[in-house]
C-alpha cells in the first residue's frame, strides 16, 4: 500500500474512532441517567417510608397512652369496687351481729341420762380449771392458705402438745393409712404422697375428729359403737380403747355429717364433743383423761347442731363454728364457757374469711394458738387474735 493510500484513511480511522467514543458517551450518560432516576426513586420512596414510620410511631404512642388511661380507669374502678365490697362485707357483719344466735355460756339444765357412774355426779357441775388460762378468741389476725391437697373433706394437724414439727394427714372421711410429712415444708411443696410417711392403722378410722396429742394418735373407729383408739406413733400399737358411753350417737355437726365424735385439745388437755339421740338438737362436751380414756366430766351445752360445720375448745371454752347448707361465710356462733368465768357479751361473734365451700375440720393448736383447717380440699392456717376473759 502506498503512502498516499494510509493517509487518506487516517481521517476514516479517526471519524470511527469519533463514532465509537460518542457512543460510549451516551451509553453512559445513559446509564448514569438510569441511575439518578433510581438513586431518586430510592429517595421517594424512603422518605415515604420515614413518613408512614413516623406515623405508625404517633399512632402507636396514642394507642399506648389510651391504653394506659384505661388501665387507670380500670385500677381505679377495681379499687373502688374493693371498698364497696368491703364496705358491704362491714355491714353483713353488722347485720348479723344484730342477730345473734341466743347466749352460749348458760348451763344447760336438763340432764341427761349417764353410763359411767363418775361422769353422771359430776355432770354439769362448774369446771376446776387445771392451767390458768383466761383467754379467748377476739377475731381472726390473719390466715394463710398452704395448699390444695386430697379430697374435699380430711384433717391435718401437728401434735398439739409435743415439739415435733410433723404433719399428719387424714385424707378423706373414712381409710386406714394416715399420711406424714417431716415438716411444713414437705408438706407445703410436694403436691404428691411420695414424700410422706405411711401409717397403716390396725383398725379403720372414720370422720374427721382424731386428734395427735403428746406423741399419741386418738382416732375414731366404728365398729358397732364408736370406739376412741389411742395409738402410740413411736412404736406403732394401740395403748387403749374407749367405747364412748353415749347410746344412739348421732353426727355431731349438722353440715358434717361424717363426724361422729371430734376430739380436741386445748391448754387444759383433751376433750370429746359429741351428741346424741336423746337430745339430738345440741351438741354435748366431756372432758376426757389423756391417759386412761376416762370420761372426768360431761356437760350438756346450748349449742345447736343445726348449721354447724365444726368446733374447737380454747381455754375450756367450747368454740362452735356455724355456716349455711350453700357454703358461705363461716362463723363462731355459740361460746359454752365450762368455767362460767365468760359473761354473754363478752362472746364474740368471730367470722372466718370466706374462701371455699365449709370446713370439714378445724384443729386448734393450744401451743402455736393457731387453727389448722381444711376447707373443701384447701389447708389453711387461721392465727387468731386472743383477750382476756371477763368473769360473770
């Protein structure tokens, strides 16, 4: 190729050369166009975004401060029903403190007919106290619900008069195994047996009247007349038996049906509350001796059986507890003082705090001067708030 032949295509060489580089150009601006629109697009859309976060942001700060007035509507609405119920619940009280069942520390003159020749002389006759003792119940201080164990009805106590901290469980209205745990705490956090002691009784129990009293078990058994089993727990036998002299028993708390006797203790030692055929509208009190089982005394009292759900004895002074047949609020109704040292007015009208259904028992603890009750299934420990007596 000759020289004149590369110099005429130099100007072609470098119009193409031209070409291609506008092209490249426009490609680019092309694509950086495409990218501003994007990168605008982006923009748009995240300041869209910030909008309707910051909207949701307002609408949830509103939501939550509604919220928070109708959560203080409702605290307040809550706390003002509190002290109307507790207004009512005073004046239910008062209510029914305007009417009371008759005076319980009245002797009961009529007298009934005696098996035990020691008993029928000394029926009725005014109490010589063994301890000192001048208290009585004022109200209830406080109460504790421990758990909710067993079967509707049963019993559980401590030994009302020894130190040992052991809990023992009747389970039911009617078996031959008791259970026992160590201690409270046992009991309290095991919903199950398996943590418990098993005593296997050599006769069945019935009712929910037994009493652990200085290392003993006194329990009920009924075969043919219902007999007080004195069972020792240290080695396992049976110490003594007493046929109750009281012919044609009869439960002796109308709402329990199952109770048939009910040994209780309290700082003057044992005793036995029971009723019969023969005066079959109240309940009658004797006083027992701890190691023989014999009757020292008995005395008819004015309590009535109707509507009761349980008793206790206090310092010689018998403590029935009343309800209704639709479980309500539980109360001490009827106060027989065997002293005769507590005047009528000063027998007060104790309510127990409604919780459940009615007790099917209630075990007095003369030296924690605690009850251990056991309310449709529930443990509860009632501690009382106590005075002194005034003498008649």
């Amino acid at each position: 190729m000759g020289p004149w032949r590369c110099l005429l295509l130099l100007p072609l060489l470098a119009m193409a050369l031209r070409a291609q580089q506008q092209q490249f150009m426009e490609y680019v601006e092309r694509r950086l166009t495409l990218l501003e629109e994007r990168i605008s697009q982006w923009h748009d859309q995240s300041s869209r975004y910030s909008t309707e976060l910051r909207d949701f942001k307002n609408q949830v700060l509103g939501m939550l401060e509604t919220a928070e007035k109708e959560r203080e509507a409702m605290r307040s609405e809550a706390e003002s029903a509190a002290v109307r119920v507790d207004r009512l619940e005073r004046e239910v009280d008062y209510l029914e403190t305007q009417n009371p069942a008759p005076p319980c520390v009245e002797v009961d003159e009529t007298l009934m007919e005696k098996q035990v020749a020691t008993a029928k002389q000394r029926k009725n006759e005014k109490y010589t106290k063994l301890t000192d003792c001048s208290d009585t119940i004022a109200s209830i201080r406080a109460m504790k619900i421990l758990k909710r164990f067993g079967s509707t009805s049963g019993l559980w106590t401590k030994d009302a008069a020894g130190i040992s901290e052991k809990i023992y469980v009747f389970d039911g209205t009617a078996n031959d195994t008791v259970y026992v745990f160590p201690r409270m705490r046992e009991f309290t956090l095991f919903s199950a047996t398996r943590k418990a002691a098993r005593i296997k009784l050599p006769y069945p129990w019935v009712g929910t009247g037994h009493l652990v009293y200085d290392g003993h078990l006194y329990y009920i058994r009924q075969q043919g007349p219902f007999q007080v089993i004195k069972f020792n727990l240290a080695n396992k036998t049976v110490v003594d038996s007493s046929v109750f002299p009281a012919e044609e028993q009869i439960p002796v708390f109308g709402l329990s049906p199952f109770t048939y006797i009910e040994v209780a203790a309290d700082e003057e030692g044992l005793w036995a509350i029971y009723a019969t055929k023969e005066d079959e509208k109240n309940i009658c009190l004797a006083k027992l001796d701890p190691t023989s089982l014999d009757i020292e005394q008995m005395w008819d009292t004015p309590c009535p059986r109707e509507n009761a759900e349980a008793a206790f004895v206090v310092c010689g002074a018998l403590h029935v507890v009343y309800n209704t047949p639709l479980p309500s609020r539980s109360r001490v109704q009827c106060v027989f003082d065997v002293s005769g040292t507590l005047a009528p007015e000063d027998a007060s009208l104790v309510y127990f705090p409604k919780r459940y259904g009615s007790h099917s028992s209630m075990k007095y603890n003369p030296r924690e001067r605690q009850i251990y009750a056991w309310d449709d299934g529930y443990q509860i420990i009632y501690r009382m708030e106590m005075k002194k007596k005034l003498e008649v």
